[in-house]
C-alpha cells in the first residue's frame, strides 16, 4: 500500500514540475515575442532571393510517386536495422536476422526494377 502511494507522489511531483516547466518557458516566450525589436517587411525582405539572383516565384510540384518510393526505401532499412541491433547482441537464432535481410535486399531489388520502368 505504501509502495502504491509513494509511486502516486512521484508522478504528481512530476507533473507540478513537468507544468512548472512549461509555465516558465511560455511566461519566457512570451516575454522575449514583446520585448524583441520589429521590423516593418519591405519589398526586399518579402522578395525570393537565392545567390544575389531575383528569380521568379513559381509553383514547385513534387513528384509524390518518388517521394513514397523513397519512404519505402526508408522503413525497408529502419526495419533492417531495428532487427540486426536487437537480433545480433543475442544470437540465439541467427538465421531470423539472415533471412530478413535477404528477403529486404530482394524487395529492395524488386523495387528498384519496378520503379525504372
């Protein structure tokens, strides 16, 4: 009983400070968005700028088929790395790690050919 209610004191200190800590970093932002210098926007400000060049604003399109292809590619690896660093510190089943990274190499290849086509 007396474990249960340490724990509860625990988690109730920890949100008062958790509160506290965000009360102060808003009172903090707060006060700094006040006291910090504007500035009025200019036409220069507001115009796009790269490398001393004015180009023109124009509308960027994304290719979202890449963009999903490459996300694929991202979770393929993520998975394969999640499973090695946990699988290799404990190799008691070594071909489960061997064999995933197989099956992600082939998938990757499959990908890879579907996508230039």
């Amino acid at each position: 009983m007396l474990r249960d209610q340490s724990l509860l004191v625990g988690l109730s200190g920890f949100t008062i400070i958790m509160g506290l800590t965000i009360l102060v970093g808003i009172i903090i932002f707060a006060f700094g968005n006040e006291l910090a210098p504007k500035s009025p926007d200019t036409d220069g400000k507001l115009a796009p700028y790269a490398c001393g060049e004015s180009i023109p604003p124009k509308k960027v399109r994304l290719n979202v088929e890449n963009f999903f292809i490459y996300a694929v590619y991202f979770m393929i690896f993520d998975v394969l790395g999640f499973v090695l660093a946990t699988t290799v510190g404990k190799p008691v089943n070594m071909l489960l790690p061997l064999f995933y990274a197989g099956v992600s190499l082939i998938s990757i290849v499959v990908l890879t050919a579907t996508w230039r086509q």
